[in-house]
C-alpha cells in the first residue's frame, strides 16, 4: 500500500508540474475546472444521490456556478466580495464541525458542496491570471507554493499525529487526527512559509502570518470533507488515485486554503 501511495503521488506531482509551470494559463485553469467537477460527482455521492442522471444534474448546476460565479468576479469588488462570503462560509463549517458534526440533511450536503468547490477553483484560477496587486511573481508560482503548502501542513500534520499524537481533535469527525498533528502541520506549514517569503521576497512576518492563518483553514477544509464522508458512510470519497483515493481526498484542504491565501494576499499591501 505505501509504495502505491509514494508511485501515486510521484506521477501525480510531476503531471502537477507539467500543468502548472509548462501549460498556457488557460488550459491549466480548464484542466482545474474538470477536476473540480470530478470532485463534484464524488460530492454527488456524498449529499446521497444515488441515481447517474441526478449526479450528473448535480455536476452541471456546479458547473453552471462555476462559470456564473466566474463571470461575477471578472472586476475586482466583486472577487473580494466573493472571497470573504466564503471566509465565512468557513467559519460556520468550523462551528458545523464543532458543534454538530452529526446534523446532516441531503440538501445541506448538497449546498455545502457548491460553497467548497466553486470559491476554491475561482480562487486558483485568479490566483494562476494574477490577481493580486503589488506581487510580482508569476501566477503559477503562486499556486504551486499554495499545493505546496497545504501538502507540508498535511504530511507535517500525519507524522506529527502519529508520532506524538495523544489528544483529539475532532474524534466525533475524525478520530485519528489530534492537536499534536495540528502543531506538527503548523510547524512545517511554517518552514515552507519562510521560504516562499525568501523566494518571492515578501515582507517576513506578513507573509508568515498569513501562510499559518491558511495552513489552519486547511485543515477545516479537510475536517469538513471528513464530516460529510462519516455522513455518507464512505472512508475515500472516490477511487481516482490508487491508495490515495478520489479527487477530493486530495483537494479538501486546497478548497479551503485557495480562497483564503487569495484574500489574504489582496488584502495585505505588498510593495510595489
């Protein structure tokens, strides 16, 4: 299982690379939009449609926001509009996850998917066309530093839980992780952080501040796909990566972070 795993990941991470640094901004941004909605049809199942034709409808009404949501956001008033409804919609997911992770309802889960999916692939894509003032750095840099972010909170955050982990974090949601994993994912989210901060050459404490506020997030994002999969009684939200599972297990805590690290960079002033 765990040379699956590291096969998996290795082809995963080098197809990643060909998308983000070698491909036209656009096609890129399609290629995102279709993963987005292969994460939608494993949503579908999630939320409990059972019939194709109901998934299938349900993969289109994601797509239609997606390019409505697009549309909306093409002037910068409304993309910051946008970014901050779904940093709120982040906080109730937290307090969702907090204080009943057992309240479902097949429109709630529905509902939810279209707040995680849509915001997260808008957010990539206006971080890949580079909207953010004052920051230099090409769009692809950008979100390739963001995966690789939320991958060190994540892995930082699986070895520190295993190795030391002792208290819970969400047992009710998800039993295995812990807040010594939080710490351990925070720890290198931070090292990664000051990194980019050297590489990009932004202001140290800003940079860092904001890079630990969307290493956090992420791990709402992943909590939250975890409720919803306890919910619909699945471990692996899909089988689309050998040993690592479907397209969500591997983006729910990017759909969290993306909006986030976008408003925090557009919020805070970099110099020019």
């Amino acid at each position: 299982m765990l040379r699956q795993r590291v096969i998996t990941a290795v082809v995963f991470g080098i197809a990643l690379l060909v998308v983000l640094l070698w491909l036209p901004p656009r096609v890129a941004i399609s290629i995102f939009a279709l993963a987005v909605l292969v994460g939608a049809w494993e949503w579908s199942a999630l939320a409990g449609f059972a019939s194709a034709a109901t998934r299938i409808a349900y993969v289109c009404s994601v797509a239609l926001a997606m390019a409505v949501v697009w549309r909306f956001t093409s002037q910068g008033g409304q993309l910051e509009s946008m970014l901050w409804i779904t940093a709120a919609w982040w906080l109730v997911a937290f307090l969702w996850v907090t204080l009943a992770p057992t309240s479902h309802s097949r429109v709630t889960v529905a509902t939810s998917g279209l707040l995680v999916l849509v915001p997260a692939w808008v957010a990539i894509a206006h971080l890949f066309l580079q909207a953010v003032q004052g920051i230099s750095v090409p769009g692809s840099q950008l979100v390739l530093f963001l995966l690789l972010l939320v991958w060190a909170a994540d892995i930082g955050a699986f070895f520190a839980g295993r190795s030391f982990g002792r208290l819970k974090l969400a047992p009710r949601v998800s039993p295995a992780k812990t807040w010594e994993g939080v710490l351990g994912g925070v720890a290198a989210a931070a090292v990664v952080a000051a990194i980019g901060a050297w590489w990009f050459d932004l202001p140290r404490v800003a940079f860092l501040s904001l890079c630990l506020a969307v290493a956090l997030i992420s791990i709402v994002g992943d909590l939250t796909e975890s409720m919803f999969k306890r919910y619909a009684g699945l471990k692996d939200s899909g089988s689309v990566f050998p040993g690592h599972g479907g397209v969500l297990d591997r983006i729910d805590s990017v759909t969290a972070a993306a909006p986030v690290f976008l408003l925090g960079l557009r919020w805070l002033e970099w110099p020019t």
